[in-house]
C-alpha cells in the first residue's frame, strides 16, 4: 500500500506541473521567444494598474496622491492642479453610440484640503479642457462616462494638440479596440508653460504610452507599444500622431517614471527601447 501511495503521489505531481508550465522554445529561423505563456493578466487587483504605478503614487504625498476609481487609476499633484499621469484600459465592450455630454464638475474623492479646481478655473485662459481618459472610451457606461469629465481628468491643452494629434491618437486606440485588442493606456504631463488662476498649471508637454494586447495572450517582446511625446503648442494641429513617437525610456528619463514595472526587465528593456516606425516594424 505505501509504495502505491508514492507511485499515485509522483502521478499527481507530475500532472500538477505539466498544466502549469508550457514553455514554447523558439523555433529556428522566427527569432522570437516566449517569455511568458499565460494570457496577460493584470498584477494589481485594479485592472487600470496592470503594468505597475510609475510613480509609486501613494495617500501619503498630495503631490503624488493615488486614487484608484472604477474607470481609470491615475496620480494626482494638488500643487499642478492636475493629474500626474492616468491610467486605463479600453475594450470594446467599453465602446457605443454616443452619449449625453455630463457637466465637469470637481473630483470628490480628493481630500478636503486639496484646491478645488472647477471648469471655471479654465475660463479665458484660452486652452481647452483636454481630457486625458476620452469620454468616448467610456460610451458604454454612463457612470463611467461621468468620470472622465470629473476635473481629475481634464488637463489643460491648446486646441491645436487636443483636437488634432491628440484626438487623432485617441480615435485610432479606440479602433484598434474595436478589432479586439485590450488598450492599456497610460497618459500624463510634464513641464510648465504657464499658471491659471493660480491654480493650475499648463503643461509643455503631454505624453502617452499605450499597449495593445490581445486578448487572451500573453504579452511579450512582439506586444505592439506605441509612445508618444507632443509639445503643448499652437503649430501642431496639421500633424499626425506618428510625427511624435518616441521611446517609453524616453519618456521615463524626461519624467522619472517606471512604466511596466510589473514585468521582467529583460521584457522591460525590449519593450521600452523600441522604436515604431510603421505600424508593424520597429527600430531598435
């Protein structure tokens, strides 16, 4: 009887182990290699942090002050008067028809002794309320469509950059959406050109980094990443997005931030060195 119990035992074990590894070793000739095989899962219980917190925001810090909501996980700097950066994912069973357009109201989840800064506080000051969430991403949900139009959303951009190369950004991750990807966005500022109403500060420049998953894979060296810097300016309304790429290491020296922390380094360093130069090749 016991040496049967060692023999059943070994069985179980061994089948335990087969359903948790399946390693694909690269095949000659593809020059690609696995690095991970299950389907990309999310490593914070918020599925709007799943590649990390770049700025190890926190409650302790009103510069740098987390808040995790229902539609978007982001940092925010009540010194700035807006978001350090925003994170979300975008589906496309969070696409529909358009909406009703909410009014922008103050963000309640702040602290009490943050500034409020109101729609109001963008008056005059010849900038347009930019969100960084696109309230399109949230058709599907009318609350979550409320969210993106909470202050906590909205930085301050020229016309040119919000309704031109940044829209134009936007509407192409919704597309690619649409085709099935999961949209992992990541989108923040940096630099100041001016303060209005000495609340809150126009950024020089607004950056973006999105990832395009598909769903049900594993995200790997071949994961398609697209990374975008653009001045905050008044001369880019006739540029494309792709004018703008540039590399998430780029972005991380300019900011200080980690991007896809939650992930290897080796996986890191090949996803945040690269360079898109079409939509489906890269340079080094």
């Amino acid at each position: 009887m016991f040496p049967f119990r060692i023999k059943l035992l070994a069985i179980c074990l061994s089948l335990s182990f087969a359903s948790c590894v399946n390693v694909r070793e690269s095949v000659p000739g593809d020059g690609q290699r696995d690095t991970q095989t299950k389907p990309f899962q999310p490593a914070s219980t918020s599925v709007h942090l799943a590649f990390g917190n770049p700025s190890n925001a926190s409650q302790t810090d009103e510069n740098n002050y987390l808040i995790v909501g229902d539609g978007s996980a982001f940092s925010y700097n009540n010194s700035r008067g807006t978001i350090n950066w925003m994170s979300w994912r975008t589906t496309r069973e969070d696409l529909g028809d358009s909406i009703p357009r909410p009014d922008f109201r103050p963000d309640p989840r702040l602290p009490g002794n943050f500034k409020r800064v109101g729609h109001y506080d963008y008056s005059g000051g010849g900038y347009d309320r930019g969100h960084m969430v696109p309230s399109a991403d949230r058709f599907a949900n009318p609350k979550l469509n409320e969210e993106t139009f909470l202050m906590t959303n909205i930085v301050p951009q020229t016309g040119a950059l919000n309704q031109f190369p940044w829209e134009k950004l936007e509407s192409y991750a919704r597309s690619q959406a649409r085709r099935k990807f999961e949209v992992y966005q990541i989108a923040g500022v940096y630099g100041e050109l001016e303060v209005l109403k000495n609340k809150v500060v126009v950024p020089a420049r607004c950056w973006k980094v999105i990832a395009f998953v598909q769903k049900g894979r594993p995200i790997d060296e071949r994961t398609r990443i697209v990374a975008v810097d653009m001045p905050n300016s008044d001369d880019i309304e006739n540029d494309g997005w792709e004018k703008h790429k540039t590399t998430v290491r780029a972005i991380e020296e300019k900011t200080g931030y980690d991007f896809f922390s939650t992930l290897p380094r080796d996986l890191q360093d090949k996803l945040e060195t690269r360079l898109e130069i079409s939509n489906k090749r890269y340079q080094e």
